[in-house]
C-alpha cells in the first residue's frame, strides 16, 4: 500500500472502530491490519477465507468488515449477504462492509453493492483514502474509490426506472416528517454534517434518523436507502 501519514480512527457515531481484515494473502492482510492499528482502529480479528471470517464475526463484533472478493472458499459477494443477515453477534447491529479489492470490475462493484456492501475501494488505493473509508463506512456512509460511484448511482437510476413487477406487497413502513427530510437529503448527496447544518439538529440526530429509517425499511447501508429514495423520487 502507498504510505500516507496516519491519522486516528476518531469514531464520530460513539462506537469505537472495530475492524475485521478478511484477505487469503497473509502479508497483504497482515500490512493491513498493522496500518488500521497504527492509525488508532482496534483489529479484532483477521481471516484468510470466507468460512473463519463468518464463523469469527459473531464473536468479535466488529463494526466494519474490510472484506476481499476472491477469496478461496466462498466469494465475497456470498460472504457480505451471510454476514448482514447474521446481524452482529450478542444482539448487536451487523457490521457494514468495506469490499477492498484488486478487481474494479463493473460487475463485481454492482454484485458487491446488491449483496449489501457500504463502500468498495480498489487496492491500488493509498493508506490514508483506506482509513478514510473506513471512518467513512463505520459512520454508514456509502464510500467508493472515485469513478465507481457515478457507476452505483447509475444502475439504481436504471433499476428505479424499470416497470415494478405487478404482485401485492404490504404497505411501505410509514417514516416521521423529520425522517423523510433527512431521506431526501441523503439521496442528494448530502453527508450527514452538511445535513444536520442544513436542518438545525445534531449531527448524531441525523445518524439515528438514518438508522431508524433504515431498521423501518429493513434496509442494510446508506447505498440501499439512496436507492430506495430514487425509486420514490425523493432526490429530485
């Protein structure tokens, strides 16, 4: 990895960052691990496939999963569905996952996203942008190496713009005012400072209208809710 100067994990949403590398490459998951804990992240745990990496998260509570797509067990995209739909071990929250890998294939980015992953970062990617994406991640924020995230938001305009497929569903979740508006700014592009600035509220306040917003929908991450926004019109 490229060498940047190091900065500290600084958790903003009151929960420490805790991170789990899953990489079969030792020495590269092992120069990981060394720059998250340098730069103030506790490493809970590491794994080299699929299998120990679900077998280990229950127990490790990690809240963001830095998580290769070729792995020699199960694939990546496999191991991101299995470890949301876990949720996080002892009643706590899933952990959000950070895909870091070697492919910046459109497909893989697209599968990683749909499967539930918050950010994807290519490993080219220096030091100091990975600890930014992993700060980024653990606060819910959809984080994408650049020229990637033009490439999500497209296909959920593609995905919203084809005919819904005519079946009964249950009504939609009914969200308060304040988590509609702060749902139209999150599709903007808005982050959460700049939201909780344009509304007059607390930048955590924000966070938790998120998290609600997501636990009422039964959504994952902030890239889902940013579809769901889009599907509804909500970001024009």
């Amino acid at each position: 990895m490229e060498s940047d100067d190091a900065a500290g994990a600084g958790p903003e949403d009151g929960r420490q960052v805790r991170v789990m590398v899953v990489d079969d490459h030792p020495m590269w998951r092992d120069a990981v691990a060394r720059d998250l804990s340098e730069a103030g992240f506790e490493v809970v745990a590491t794994a080299g496939d699929g299998a120990k990496a679900l077998r280990v998260a229950p127990a490790a509570q990690p809240t963001v999963v830095l998580l290769d797509l070729q792995l020699p067990d199960l694939s990546g995209v496999e191991v991101t569905a299995r470890l949301l739909a876990g949720g996080g071990g002892a009643d706590g929250p899933a952990p959000r996952v950070l895909i870091l890998s070697a492919s910046g294939e459109h497909r893989d980015v697209l599968d990683a996203v749909k499967a539930g992953a918050t950010g994807y970062l290519v490993k080219s990617a220096g030091r100091e942008e990975l600890l930014e994406a992993v700060r980024g991640v653990h606060r819910g924020e959809a984080v994408f190496t650049p020229g990637l995230a033009g490439l999500v938001l497209g296909e959920y305009r593609r995905l919203a713009a084809e005919p819904a497929p005519s079946q009964e569903e249950d009504p939609a979740p009914e969200l308060t005012r304040r988590e509609t508006e702060v749902l139209r700014l999150v599709a903007k592009g808005l982050e959460y400072k700049a939201i909780a600035s344009r509304l007059g509220i607390a930048h955590r306040t924000v966070q938790n209208h998120v998290q609600n917003t997501l636990t009422k929908l039964q959504l994952h991450n902030r890239a889902q809710l940013v579809r769901y926004a889009i599907e509804r019109n909500l970001d024009e």
